[in-house]
C-alpha cells in the first residue's frame, strides 16, 4: 500500500476510551497519538521493539473504527511521517500540545496524553525535551520495554509507565515492575479476577487514566476484537 505522507494531518486525536475517560472524569482531558503499531506502516522499522505474535494478531488497531481503511491509512500516514521526518513530525507534535495544554487552561482542566496509544516508543529516550517542555500536561504510557530498561528513575516526572504483559512475559519480569512499585496491565479472556499473581486487580476499563489507581496493582483489560480468539497466550 503507497501512501503520500500528509504532513497537516492532526497528531493527537480521541477514541472512543478517550471519550469514555473524558466523560467519566470531567476534570481531565484526554489525547492520543494513535501510529500504527510495530512495522505496519514500514516493514524495515518498527515503533515497538518488543512486540510479540501474541500482541500483533490481538492488536487494538483492528477493533472499533480502527478497522476501517480511512483509519488505518490515517495512523499510517502518521507512522511514516515520524519515521521520515522526524523533525518537521516532533515540531508539529509541539505545536499541538502546546494548543491543547492552553485550551485546557482555559477550561481549568487537567490536560493527559498517552504518546503511545498503540506504539511503544522510549519517548524519554528518544525526545527527552518533548515531556520536559510541557511540565503541566500528564503523560502516560504501557510498554512491553524490559523495566530495567525504562525504570522509573529515569522517567520525567510527568511521565508514567504500566508494563503490559504478553505472551512473552516472564514472571520475573512481571515481579520486577511490581517490585519496583509499577503496575502491571494483563488482559483476561472472561470476567476479571479479583487477583493475580497475589496483587490485586482494578478494571482498567473503566477509564484510561492508568496514574489514578494505586500502583503496584494489575490493571485488568478484558479481551476485545481478535483478542477473544488468541491462542498465543497474550490472553489469560
């Protein structure tokens, strides 16, 4: 599929979780920055480096509008302009923040964005001036980054992180983000449990605002779309 990279596409956008939050929690104000996930847009780069089978056949791009060809061609577009002009993608990314963060001023507001709707790149790694530059707008994040490669030490201060569990996950994986105070997101295949792995569980879809449970907790998200049908193990 070629497609020409639209550089006045808009960047942070809603979905229906976000509308969901925004509704439920009326003193925030939730954006995403939805790319397409792992090498879709590009088969030579990926934007998560630790995907799994397990994580790709089950992927939320494909569930709710994410389906659709005008959807998928849209985070695609975004995709390939952060792949293939970073600079101009990053400038244009600080711009729209900036906007949201004062209109949500005005509306006395809390502004949160999640960078990684449905990738996972070490933002803090990779664009370090991007969260330092807005202190008071909320980020967040899951990730499937070992911990000890994205501890939370070395995160901006504004900028959390939940480990998402897959199908490649070791418990002792698991114990070290729990162990390190972070929670730990797993997706159930029926009802949540009220534990697992002896931590407690919160629903997580309920809202998107990771930050606001108790950490270190499970996060359960039930499965959704091809999710139901996993084999893999990413389901449990």
């Amino acid at each position: 599929m070629s497609i020409k990279v639209n550089h006045n596409i808009n960047l942070l956008t809603s979905n229906s979780k976000a509308d969901k939050t925004n509704n439920l929690l009326s003193q925030f104000v939730v954006k995403f920055l939805q790319l397409a996930p792992a090498n879709m847009a590009n088969k030579h780069e990926t934007v998560c480096r630790y995907s799994t089978p397990g994580c790709r056949e089950s992927c939320l791009i494909f569930t709710g509008n994410g389906r659709y060809p005008k959807v998928i061609n849209g985070r695609t577009n975004k995709t390939l302009f952060y792949l293939n002009d970073n600079g101009l993608f990053m400038e244009k990314l600080m711009v729209e923040t900036a906007g949201f963060q004062a209109s949500t001023r005005i509306q006395d507001k809390v502004p949160c964005i999640r960078p990684n709707a449905l990738s996972d790149i070490p933002w803090e790694q990779k664009h370090p001036e991007y969260m330092e530059r807005f202190p008071d707008t909320i980020f967040y994040d899951y990730t499937k980054y070992p911990y000890l490669e994205r501890p939370d030490q070395n995160l901006p201060k504004n900028y959390s992180l939940v480990y998402s569990r897959s199908d490649k996950s070791s418990n002792w994986e698991i114990d070290i983000n729990l162990n390190n105070g972070r929670s730990v997101a797993v997706v159930f295949r029926d009802e949540l449990p009220e534990k697992y792995c002896g931590v407690p569980v919160v629903d997580g879809d309920k809202h998107d605002l990771t930050f606001l449970h108790s950490a270190p907790c499970i996060i359960g998200l039930r499965a959704k779309g091809l999710a139901r049908k996993d084999t893999t193990g990413f389901v449990v």
